[in-house]
C-alpha cells in the first residue's frame, strides 16, 4: 500500500527517520506515512539525538544507541535506520522527490551527504536503490528536488511531452541573489515557475515582478504558471513551454511582455 506523496508527507518522511505504531511492523516508509496520514493513534520513534517536535502525536523515546534494540523489543516500536528509509522510499517516490527527503534528513542531522554517497557507490540489488543513486546525484548537484505535488506534476507533464528535464530548486543558478527557481534549462536560458495562491499577494506580486525584471537582464527569460492551470489545462501548458523554448525575444522584452498580458495567461 502506497501512499501519495505529498509535500507533508516528505517532511514527515525527513522527520520520522524510526518507525510507526507497532501494528505496521518494520514496513516500507511509504507505508510508514499512510498510517500517519489515517492518524490511527500515535507515532512512536526512537532516536539516539535529541530532537524535539511541536506535535503531539508525535512520541519520542531519547535513549542511548545501545538501549534502543531492547526497548524496540520490549514495547514493539519498530525502528528504521535513516539510510533504510530513504532506500524504501524509493519505491514509491520519484527521484526529485526523494532528493527532498534526503536534503532534509541532512539539514536536520539524521545523516551527511559522504555517507548517502558512500552506500550508494557500492553495488547493492535492493529495490529502491536506483532512485535513491539519483537522488543523490541531484542533492550533489544543489537541487532540494521537488517542493509539492504542484511541481511533482509540472515535471510529469515536461517529460511525458519529451521536453528537456530541466533542473529542479538550485538556489543561485540563475545568478539571483537568495534566489532559489523552481525549474531552469540553463542551455536556452529559460525559467518555469509554478505559482501557489499566495503569489497573488501584492507584497508578493512586486517581489516577483522585481526578481523577473532582474532575470532578464541577465538573459534568462521567465515563464511563470498558475497552479491551477497546471493540474486543470495540462495541454495548454504544455503548449506554453514548447512556445516559450521557441521565443527569440529579447529576455528584457520578453519577460516585460509576460506581465504586461498577464503572467499566467495561457492564450495570446
């Protein structure tokens, strides 16, 4: 039993790096997270750091390394080692998704990049271990992988259209300061953006209109989408990217040009 991935998900999924009720056994961590998602009681997680967490469903155990085995055993509370997670959950995420795992089981110290790259460098046929290698290539490469099931769909429809893979949340690519795009072909110099609801916020919307103004004029041209249209207009959008690859716009005018009809406008 599979479950959706979604970007709660991939956090809990960074978060809960020891196992579920006692009832899912050791089972894959994607069915770890379907019984999170059903909030069928509380989560039980041993951990040798002392990590804290606001929610109270979640239950740690702060122990030692050496006592965690005995107390697993005595009150049944499974135990996932970080590196075990991430291999499971490649069978059930893509590559891009679970790059976000692993950046944020580093960035909250369950494990380091030297010993993803370590484990995977051997030969190993385990299920999972093929996207698990790519997703560390794409940590290596900087990319957080994919944010939410917004820009998981936006990647689907790229490749299922034969377009460029493009990369995926690289901060500074684009020689923006603090700037993290979310999709970047760095040959024709082009930038999709997925936009949430709260790109309609006006603080918001100037930042934007700012950030774009200054990709033009380092030559990068910006096409930003609307969430919605993404997941309702898939054909449109589509459409969209292949006219953008083709444009010999000026980035300047190009970029003007897209908010002067309306970023997110699909026709012209």
């Amino acid at each position: 039993m599979a479950a959706e991935p979604t970007t709660s998900m991939l956090r809990r999924a960074a978060l809960l790096h020891g196992g579920d009720q006692a009832r899912l056994t050791n089972e894959t961590g994607a069915e770890v997270l379907a019984g999170w998602d059903r909030g069928d009681g509380r989560i039980h997680v041993i951990s040798p750091r002392d990590i804290g967490c606001g929610d109270r469903r979640i239950v740690f155990h702060r122990t030692r390394i050496g006592v965690v085995g005995r107390a697993a055993r005595e009150q049944r509370w499974p135990v996932v080692d970080p590196i075990c997670l991430c291999v499971n959950l490649g069978t059930a995420l893509s590559p891009w998704q679970l790059c976000n795992v692993v950046r944020e089981l580093i960035y909250r110290g369950h494990l380091t990049l030297d010993q993803l790259q370590e484990f995977v460098a051997r030969p190993r046929r385990i299920a999972g271990m093929s996207v698990l290698r790519d997703a560390v290539a794409l940590a290596v490469s900087n990319s957080a992988g994919t944010r939410g099931r917004t820009e998981d769909r936006f990647l689907e429809l790229v490749r299922s259209a034969g377009l460029p893979v493009p990369r995926v949340n690289v901060r500074g690519l684009m020689g923006i300061p603090n700037d993290e795009p979310d999709f970047v072909h760095c040959d024709t110099r082009m930038n999709f953006e997925c936009d949430g609801g709260h790109h309609l916020e006006p603080a918001q919307e100037q930042q934007d209109h700012d950030r774009d103004m200054m990709a033009g004029r380092r030559g990068w041209r910006v096409r930003r989408f609307w969430w919605r249209d993404v997941w309702d207009f898939p054909e449109l959008v589509i459409a969209a990217m292949r006219a953008a690859f083709l444009s010999n716009v000026d980035p300047i005018e190009y970029c003007e040009h897209r908010w002067q009809i309306g970023r997110y406008r699909l026709e012209e």
